[in-house]
C-alpha cells in the first residue's frame, strides 16, 4: 500500500491513459520522483539510466502531458525541473 501515495491522481491518470496513453508509464515515473512540493527534478544525463529511454523521447512523451495541463517543466542545459499539477502535498 505504500506504492500508493506516490501513485498520480485517478482523475489525472484517466486523462494521461485516454489522451497520450504513451506518456502513461513516464508520468507514473515522474509522479514517483516527487518531492513533497510536487516537483520532480529529473538531470539529463540520468533519463537513460532511470526512464530507459533516450532524452529526445523523454522531451517528447513529457511535451503532451504539458499541452494537456497536467505537468509544467522547465529546462536548462543539464536538468528537468517538472511540477506535476493536481498531486496532493504530503505533509
């Protein structure tokens, strides 16, 4: 039961699963990767290593999770700084 609290919301996820259902198994990753803000801070030399997948598919699977309004990302020449919306802060 513990895996759960990192789990994203049932609301957000139905949307990612029907719309961009390819981004699915990343914003399950991302939602894992969170701190207690909501952010989840992914370096570019890691997304290989932790994701499997190259950068450029990363950018990609992330891009329509941004243009639905469920993740805001920002990036600079060595990170992702992601905040993933509508996740409930864990005090």
């Amino acid at each position: 039961m513990h895996e759960y609290q990192n789990f994203p919301p049932y609301k957000y996820f139905s949307r990612v699963l029907k719309n961009c259902p390819k981004s699915a198994l990343v914003y399950i990753q991302l939602s894992s990767m969170k701190n207690k803000k909501g952010i989840a801070k992914v370096n570019k030399p890691d997304i290989r290593k932790d994701f499997l997948i190259s950068p450029t598919l990363f950018r990609n699977l992330i891009t329509p999770l941004s243009y639905m309004g469920i993740i805001l990302y920002k990036e600079d020449d060595r990170m992702y700084e992601i905040a993933l919306l509508g996740m409930p802060e864990h005090v």
